[in-house]
C-alpha cells in the first residue's frame, strides 16, 4: 500500500511539475469554453423567454454546460500524451521500475482532475463576471467542479485507453471529434429538458454529461435537491470507477502486444 | 550463487504469426557481458523485453539474478537496470531532474537521490549540463544519460538495447568507452544487444548469435573465430589463368585447404596465413602463373555469422521485409 502512495506520489510530482513548466497551456484551452460562454451566451439569451425553459437568465444556465462541456473536450485528448510517452520510451522506462501500474494510471487521474478543477473554477469566475447567478453558492460550486472532474476522469481514462490499446493518434482525434457535439447536444447543457424533442430526451437520460449537469444544477439551485445530485453523481462515480478500471486493465493488454 | 540470467526455450509469436522467439536460451554469467548480436529482426529486443518482465513469453522459462521472470517480475525489477532503443528520458525535464525522479521511483530519499544524480553526471561527463532541459542535448549525450538512469539504483544486471544505434562515429565511440568501463565492475553483468559486428567484437566478453529467434552459436569472439579455423588468403591476377593449373599448384601444399577460384580470384583458408602466403607465391611462380597481388585476412565476425546463420550479416539485415523491419524496430 506505501509504495503505491509513493509511487502515485512520484509519477504525479512529475507530471505537475511537467504542467507548471508550460502554464499557458491551462490557459489557452480555456479559448474554446470562453467562446461557448460568451458567444453561446449572448446567442441564445433569448431562449429562456420560451414557455417552458424553466430559468430566467441563460448565462445562470449555460455556466454549468459549458464547465461540463469544457471537462469533456479537455480531457479527451489525455491520450495524446499517453502516445507520447509511449513513443518516447518513457512508459516503458517506468514499467521496468519496480512503480506499480496503478500508481501511473492514478497519476494521469489526479493531473486531469486538478487542470479540470482549475478550469472549472476559471470558467466559473469569468460566469459571475459576465452576470452569472449561483445561488446554491457554498455547497453548489463544488458539486459542479466535482462533477467535471469526474466527468473529465472518465473521458481521460476512455482516451488512455484507447491510447494504450489501438496506439494510433488518428484514432484518438477522430473519437474526440464524433463524441464532442453529440455528448454536448445530446445533453441538457444547452437546453431545458423540457423543451428538446422526446427522442433527444430520452438519448441524453443515458448521457453521462446529462447526469453530470443533472447532479450540478440539482445541488447549484437556490433550494438544492441533494437526492437527486446523489442519485447523478452516484451514477457518474460507477461510471469514473469503471472508465479507470478500464484503463488500467489497457495497461496489461499494452504489455501483452508490445 | 545463480547466474546472473538465465533463460530456455523462449517462444513468442506476435499477431499475424510472427514468430519473434523459437526457443531461445541464453545464459549470462555474474559480472559477464554478454553480447546478443544479430540482424533486425532476429529477436534481441523481444529477448530483453521479456528478461525486463516488460512482456511474457508464449513458453519458455527466464530467470534474472535467481528471480523468475514470471512469477517475481517485482523482485526482477529491483535489481535491473534497462537502457531500451528509445531514450525514455523526459525531454522537457532537465538531467538532474530526470536522475532524481528515477532513484525516487526506486525507493532512494531526496538527499540520497540528489547525491546519486550528481556523482552519475560527474562519471559520465554531464556535470555541466545537468541543469538543462535533456531536449538540449545531443544524442550522446542523451544516450549516456539513458545509461545513468539504468545504473541510478545500482542494479545487478544491465540490459543495453542496441545502445550506440543512430550515434555518429565520435559518440559511439566515447559510449564504447563508457561501456567498457562498466565492464570493469565485478559486481555487474551486462546484457548488450547490437547489429553492428564491431561492437560486439569488442566489448562482448561472450557471444550469442541469433537468428531467427534461436541463438545460433555462442562463445567468445576469439573463440568463434577460431573454430573457423584460419585465416583466409585471397590472391589476385590481372587476367584469369587456367584454374586446373591453380588447384595442381595449391592441391600440394600443407595447411592451405578450401580453394574457391572466382575469375581472377582465388580464396583459400590456411591455419596461419601468415606463413603460408609466400609457400602460396612460389608455387604459383613455379607453376608459371605469378600472382598480381596476395592479401591475409583474419577471420570476422561475419565469417562466423555466415557460417552460423548461412548467409552474410550485412545480406540478413538487409533481406528483412520493410514489415518485420518495422515491427523488429518497434520491438
């Protein structure tokens, strides 16, 4: 047990280290969610006046959508690095050293949850600035930032995995670019359940982002229904345990055809 | 005590019935270096991933300082160092860095890790560069940081993949000499793999040939020159005489055997070439047919490949499909 505190520890030290070398990556990626905010916003003010949108201001809306969003679009790529280091040689370096497995794959979890959380926290700023409302306050901003992070922890460990099995990065980007619309429009990011045709209603009661939104906005409402930010979130960590289950099993199958 | 590794009857076949491994054995003894020498392809990185505990084998049996390979693969891991194709090294992260992540990842504290990277830059001639990004090196420089990161915890057993591949002239000669110094320390066996027949030649205290997954013929370079049995003597003329008057000439003479006429050329295998050119000389005179030129060569490493193996070295690295070129690269 030490050694894979330890071990974790290391290869995480390491990869942060990596992270705070070249900072404005953490800052340049949040182009994308800045444009969703602020164009998105001002796009679609008008729709909340739809009977049946069930929200007054759509920034107080779309803050949630768009850290989500921004979680899965983030993370998707971890796979990329993955490559790199499979590349380079550098897993392969680690393997042959007495560092448990687990302690790597833990190692990109805990790196993509704090450059997610750090997002989430940036995006949630910029939402205020802009005129965004979060009245559930203390107890609901970090429901939000905790289901991004697991959102984020899953699409990492899907990315790895993939990474790590078909060691292809065409692959990695073509995924990434069929998921990212039909995840983030396939959910309630953008638009009140209410108001989506019911095919798409149903769809996205399946898509892990909708529990991610679901779960968020639940505990971000001025009376916050906390069984239901449990029953979502609880649905997300199965999902989060199960995504890094899978990747550390991909370790196994990488060595098996290396 | 055991040996440093030993290994028998590895088999591994890749997807689309690759067969890497046919049933290879080799030993290294305490403090031996071993050199694995062979074309692209043959199986050497295969071998070392499995030694490494970095894949398993489809059969066989491998053990690394007493430890079995499958079933101990964490107590293997302890006491190898590996230095594989591909550096491994962070390129972003500066050598010091690099060296004490390493000796953490292995179980040094910080003092100790930080101690252990200074005294392996000081030993090999990284001192002043340790403190930039390794991305800023050459790759010599690179590769003798790649050695460092194998020896940070003072393993028992060193694996070097094909460590001079890509160098130019001047840096694989300084990592030769690197190497030749590691050979000095009892304490640590070494496993080199190579395809160039020189570097095997000279810092291999023992040699594996392999082809095509099974070690072909083993023994010190000396050694398996020596089987050869002499040396070979070329003669030349500037126009073809008659060969039946050659053989006549040669067929008498003692200790010369082997004569292949090729046009103007003649080869022969004689047990000290040395003396036997001038008999070859004079009889050639005597028999009317003066040689234009005579030429002494020991027996190489590729005599003995061809031998072995049935063909030449360099026709063997060369034959590979540009397939199992790539998968042998990978691998």
């Amino acid at each position: 047990m030490t050694a894979l505190v330890t071990g974790t520890w290391w290869m995480t030290h390491r990869r942060l280290t990596a992270l705070l070398r070249n900072p404005a990556v953490l800052v340049l990626t949040l182009a994308q969610p800045m444009i969703w905010l602020f164009l998105f916003g001002e796009l679609f003010k008008k729709v909340v006046e739809l009977p049946g949108f069930g929200t007054q201001s759509y920034i107080d809306y779309i803050v949630p959508g768009v850290v989500i969003m921004n979680a899965v679009s983030l993370n998707s790529f971890a796979g990329m690095a993955t490559m790199d280091e499979i590349e380079r040689g550098t897993l392969n370096r680690f393997l042959v050293t007495p560092v448990r497995r687990s302690a790597i794959a833990n190692a990109g979890v805990v790196e993509q949850a704090i450059s997610t959380a750090f997002q989430s926290l940036v995006i949630v700023l910029l939402g205020w600035a802009a005129g965004a409302h979060y009245p559930g306050g203390a107890a609901g901003l970090p429901a939000l930032v905790a289901a991004a992070v697991l959102v984020g922890v899953v699409l990492a460990a899907l990315s790895n995995t993939l990474a790590l099995l078909v060691r292809d990065r065409n692959t990695i980007i073509g995924l990434n670019v069929m998921l990212l619309l039909p995840l983030t429009f396939l959910s309630s990011a953008f638009m009140a359940k209410g108001l989506m045709p019911p095919w798409i209603r149903h769809v996205s009661a399946a898509n892990p982002v909708s529990w991610a939104l679901d779960a968020a906005r639940a505990a971000l409402s001025a009376d916050p229904d906390w069984g239901s930010a449990a029953l979502h979130g609880s649905w997300l960590l199965v999902l989060t345990v199960a995504a890094v289950s899978l990747a550390i099993f991909s370790f196994r199958s990488y060595q098996r055809s290396q | 005590m055991a040996h440093a590794i030993e290994a028998a009857g590895l088999v591994k076949t890749y997807p689309g019935d690759v067969r890497a491994l046919d049933g290879l054995a080799v030993t290294v003894g305490r403090g031996e270096i071993l050199g694995l020498l062979g074309p692209n392809g043959a199986g050497k990185s295969t071998t070392v991933k499995i030694l490494t505990t970095l894949i398993r084998p489809d059969a066989g049996a491998a053990a690394v300082a007493g430890h079995d390979v499958l079933r101990r693969p964490d107590r293997v891991r302890r006491v190898i160092g590996v230095v594989s194709q591909r550096s491994g090294a962070d390129p972003d992260a500066s050598g010091v860095a690099n060296l004490v992540l390493q000796g953490r990842l292995y179980g040094l504290g910080g003092g100790d890790a930080r101690r252990r990277a200074a005294e392996l830059l000081a030993r090999f001639g990284l001192e002043d560069a340790g403190s930039r990004p390794v991305k800023t090196y050459s790759g010599g420089m690179r590769r003798r940081l790649d050695v460092a990161l194998g020896l940070v915890h003072r393993p028992q057993v060193l694996f070097l993949d094909e460590p001079t591949t890509g160098l130019d002239p001047e840096a694989r000669a300084s990592m030769w000499a690197e190497i030749a110094r590691l050979a000095g320390d009892d304490a640590l066996a070494i496993l080199l793999t190579t395809h160039y027949l020189e570097e095997a030649d000279r810092l291999a205290q023992r040699l594996a040939i392999v082809d095509r997954g099974r070690v072909v013929a083993e023994g010190t370079p000396d050694g398996l020159k020596g089987e050869l049995r002499g040396d070979a003597v070329h003669v030349e003329w500037a126009e073809a005489p008659p060969e039946p008057l050659l053989r006549e000439a040669l067929g008498r003479l003692p200790g010369v055997r082997e004569v292949v006429v090729d046009g103007p050329r003649l080869s022969a295998r004689a047990d000290d070439g040395a003396a036997a050119v001038p008999a070859v000389l004079a009889a050639l005179d005597q028999a009317g047919v003066p040689a234009a030129a005579a030429t002494v060569a020991r027996p190489s490493l590729d005599d003995v490949y061809l031998r072995y193996a049935g063909r030449r070295f360099a026709h063997a690295d060369a034959a590979q499909t540009p397939e199992a070129a790539a998968a042998g690269g990978a691998r």
